[in-house]
C-alpha cells in the first residue's frame, strides 16, 4: 500500500510540476553581472550576465541562466537572515576559484546559502583564507 501511495504522489507532482514552477519564475527573478567564473552545484560557470529566479516560495532552490542558454540549479539548505535592501550573490574565493556561497533574493528578509560541508565539497583548491565578494542583484 505504501509502494501504491509514493507511486501515485510521484506521478501527481511529475503531471503537476511544469504548471508549478513557471507560477514562481517571474515573480523571484533579478539579473547580476558576474565577472568571473565560478561554481554552483558542483559546475563551473563562465562570467556573464545572469538570470537568477527563486523557482518556489518555500524551497531555496534557484537557477542561474546566462545569455548562451546555459543554466544550473542550486538548492541552499542554510536559511539565514539577509537585508532586503541589498540583494546579492556572495562568493566564496580561494585564490581564482570561487562558489557560490550565499543568495539574498530581491524584497525578502531572508538568505539562503550552502553550508560548511557543501562549501568545502564544492571548492577544488583551497588555498589559504576565502575571500567573499558580493554582486550586487537587480530586479
């Protein structure tokens, strides 16, 4: 009965899933001009100008997409508190490599960023201290 139950749940959000996500899409989206590369998900991006939506209210679960059509998702388990007059992307650095550590979404009190151990999976080099930098995010 069980088996029965998650089959048929799997299958509401799977019919489901593509009207959820676009109703959020818009509604969270803000742009940033990153000019370096930097890693999200465990893939490194190029610098550029970037499209970053919240796909849902109530999972940190963004994605970033650039002009050249290429995109990733990244989930951020960490809720903390953020200032709703700065969006931003927060970096993590360690020498030229930096990961994506922290998103402050336009017109929320709310951040979300990775925690220590997904930080220190994501990041390949570490080279002494990691510096921050944040990019400015506009609606």
């Amino acid at each position: 009965m069980k088996r029965i139950l998650t089959i048929i749940l799997l299958l509401a959000m799977a019919i489901t899933g593509p009207f959820v996500v676009p109703m959020f899409a818009g509604e969270h989206a803000a742009v940033a001009d990153i000019p370096f590369a930097f890693v999200i998900n465990q893939q490194t991006m190029p610098a550029g100008t970037y499209r970053v939506e919240q796909l849902s209210s109530g999972i940190p679960v963004f994605q970033f997409s650039n002009a050249h059509k290429q995109s990733v998702l990244g989930q951020f388990g960490v809720n903390v508190t953020g200032n709703p007059g700065h969006p931003s992307l927060t970096f993590a650095c360690y020498g030229k490599e930096c990961v994506l550590a922290k998103v402050t979404p336009p017109g929320t009190a709310n951040a979300y960023s990775l925690g220590s151990k997904a930080l220190e999976r994501s990041v390949h080099h570490k080279v002494g201290v990691a510096s921050m930098i944040s990019i400015k995010l506009a609606k």
